[in-house]
C-alpha cells in the first residue's frame, strides 16, 4: 500500500511539473508575439483609407460679430389730404419703383376747389386791370388839376392792392392743384411695399397714419453695435495688417450657417458711444438683388483683417484630441500611418487652420481613422470634399 501511495505521489509531482513548463512556454511564446510589429500580424488586405494631400492656400484673418439687416430706406406713405379712398393700385409685398400710383382719394372737391380758385384769379385779374384804368384817367385829370391829388393817391392804392389780389389768387390757386395732386398717392422711392392698412371706402387724412411702408431691400444695410473694447481691439488688429477699419469686406453668415453670396464694405462707423450699451454702431451696405435678406433679421457678420496669408488646411473630421492635445493620423512614405501632432488655429468653414506639426506635401488620414492604428500598412485613395450647399 505504502508503495502504490509513493508512485502516486510522484506522478502528481510529474505531472505538475509538465504543467508549468507548459505554461512557461506559452507565456514565452506570448511575450515574443507582443513585441513583433503590428504589421508584421496584420491579417488580410490592407484597411482602406481616404486621405488629402494638404497644400498651402491663401487665408485672411476675420473677425465675427452679430448683426442685424436694416433697410437703406424706409418710407411710410401718408395721406397728405382727407377722403375717401377710392382706388388701391398695388399688390402688397410687390416691388414699386419711384412715380408708381400707389393709393387715389376721391379728387371731386378738390377738382371744385381748383376751379373756384381759378375764378378767382380770373376776377382779381379782371379787377387789377379795372383799377390800372381808374389810376390812368385819374393821374391826366391830374395834369389838368380836375381831381384832387389824395384822390389819385386813392387810385394808386387800389391798383397795388388788386395786383396784390392776383398774387393771392394765384397762390390760392396753386394750393389747391397741390391738394388735387395728394389726391393721387405715388412711391416715393424704388422698393417693395408691405401691408396695407386700409381698403377702399375708408376715410384717410394725415391723422390717419402710415397706409403703408415702403422700404429700399437692394443695396440693404448691415447694421453692427460693436462694444467699444471689441472695436478697439479690431481697429489694431486691423493696422497692425495694414488694412483701413473704415474701408474692409464684410462677409455674413446666415441662420442657415450659409454664406450670402454678395459682399459688401463698411460705409460708416458712427461718431459717438451710445452711453447705455457702450457700444458703436457700424454699418456695412451690400447688394441684395433676390431680396434675401429682409430687414430685421440677424446674421453674422464676418469682417476681413488686413491682407491673405498663406496656411495649411486641413479638414475638421481628421482632427482628434487625446490628453496631450490635438493630432492627426497621417501616412509615411511606406503607406504606414503615423500619429503627428498640431497645434490648431480657426475654422474656415469645414476646415481648421493647422499652425504647427503638419507641412505641405503631407498625407492626412480624412475618413477610416477609426479602423487603423500607428504602424499599419493601409491602402490610400484621394479625399473628395463634399459638395458645397
């Protein structure tokens, strides 16, 4: 018995002995294929990347502020005398140009006003030409001393008045055909027209108010309130470029976050701080010929610095951030990716100024990031950017 027991025990022995060996081999053999290279593993084709060939371009610094669209003009039409209305001849929201007939008031009292004071100019004339006649009898009965002299002086006045009798009349006159010519109600300026606020067989005067609005859409104004400090600090960004403050492109940004397609300028930094916001306000005009922008509105203005530098480029999507900071997976001459890091400055719409870590030339990794790793062997197709909206 004692002998079946020892053999027993030394094949336990054995047996625990083979076990570690075997183990110890395959911690081995798991050791050596930790520290191959990771391409040397890599199973099957190669993973598919797309990349972009990064070039130099040319990039203006901008600055962004938010503004509001302000129409370059804007008219209320008012009724300069009272009547009814009798015609409307527009449709609302339509574009007008200068002279157009907007509104007509009923004209007959005023066409009868015109012709009472044509008649009356027709009876001052009538009695100037009466009292001339009456001063030149009088001044030869004169001559021959058959009227007094006080009595002349008499006729001398009465023709000065009836001659100041004409002109009376003929302002009068001139009143009223101004008064039958507000009876027909014209644009005042090129535009489009809003709502109407009243209809035909309304009764309209100048207490009445605004029947409309008519307001200037192209060119339209950009109007910016600037605090002073941001103003400030544009104005030395500005010169220290070499730019004029007063005089640089303005770019906006719809709600969208789509580009308008006209540019336009800065036409006017107002000359005073408003004391309740702190702030200057600065004007910029621009085309507006499908009439895009409508007053009121706000957009993002984006203000050109000095003159275009050049800078490398490159898309946003490639961009990642760990914790030491931004990199990008790029590719070496042998199709292997390799990790560079970047320092980054702004946006320019899809894309990222790269200041430092990249060059022109470079291979960046734009779409399959997330199927490789630093040291893999990929297969590289060129990027194609998507199509702009």
């Amino acid at each position: 018995m004692l002998g079946k027991r020892w053999i027993r025990l030394q094949a336990a022995r054995t047996d625990g002995r083979m076990l570690g060996i075997v183990a110890g081999v395959s911690a081995l053999l798991l050791a050596a294929c930790s520290t191959e290279d990771p391409a040397a593993t890599q199973v099957g084709p190669p993973p598919a990347v797309t990349v972009v060939q990064l070039e130099t371009e040319p990039v203006t610094e901008t600055r962004e502020f938010v503004g509001r669209v302000v129409a370059g003009e804007r008219v209320e039409i008012l009724a300069r005398v009272q009547g009814f209305l009798e015609a409307r001849s527009f449709v609302e929201g339509q574009t007008v140009a200068v002279g157009d007939p907007l509104f007509r008031i009923e004209a007959d009292a005023y066409e009868a006003a015109v012709a009472q004071r044509e008649a009356d100019v027709e009876r001052a004339r009538a009695e100037s030409e009466n009292a001339q006649a009456q001063l030149r009898r009088g001044e030869e009965l004169l001559r021959n001393n058959d009227i007094p002299r006080a009595r002349v002086d008499e006729l001398r006045a009465a023709e000065a008045v009836a001659r100041a009798g004409i002109a009376q009349a003929e302002a009068a006159l001139k009143a009223a055909r101004l008064n039958l010519d507000y009876t027909e109600i014209r644009a005042p300026i090129d535009g489009r027209i809003g709502l109407s606020r009243y209809t035909v067989g309304n009764l309209v005067g100048p207490e009445a108010g605004a029947l409309a609005t008519v307001v200037q859409l192209d060119p339209i104004d950009v109007q910016l309130p600037l605090p002073q400090r941001e103003l400030l600090e544009y104005r030395r960004a500005v010169l220290e470029q070499g730019g004029d403050p007063a005089a640089v492109r303005v770019q906006l940004r719809l709600a969208d976050r789509s580009r308008f397609d006209h540019d336009g300028h800065v036409d006017f930094v107002d000359v005073t701080v408003d004391p309740g916001t702190d702030t200057v306000l600065v004007r910029s005009r621009l085309p507006n010929p499908d009439g895009l922008l409508v007053p009121g509105q706000f957009v993002t203005a984006i203000l050109e610095i000095g003159e275009p530098q050049t800078a490398i480029l490159v898309p946003q999507t490639s961009l990642q951030v760990d914790q030491l900071g931004s990199f990008v997976l790029a590719l070496d001459d042998h199709q292997q990716v390799e990790v560079r890091r970047v320092s980054t400055g702004r946006q320019i719409g899809g894309r990222v100024i790269a200041r430092s870590g990249l060059s022109e030339g470079d291979r960046v990794i734009v779409e399959g990031v997330q199927k490789v790793r630093p040291g893999q062997a990929v297969t590289a197709t060129p990027w194609q950017p998507p199509a702009a909206d």
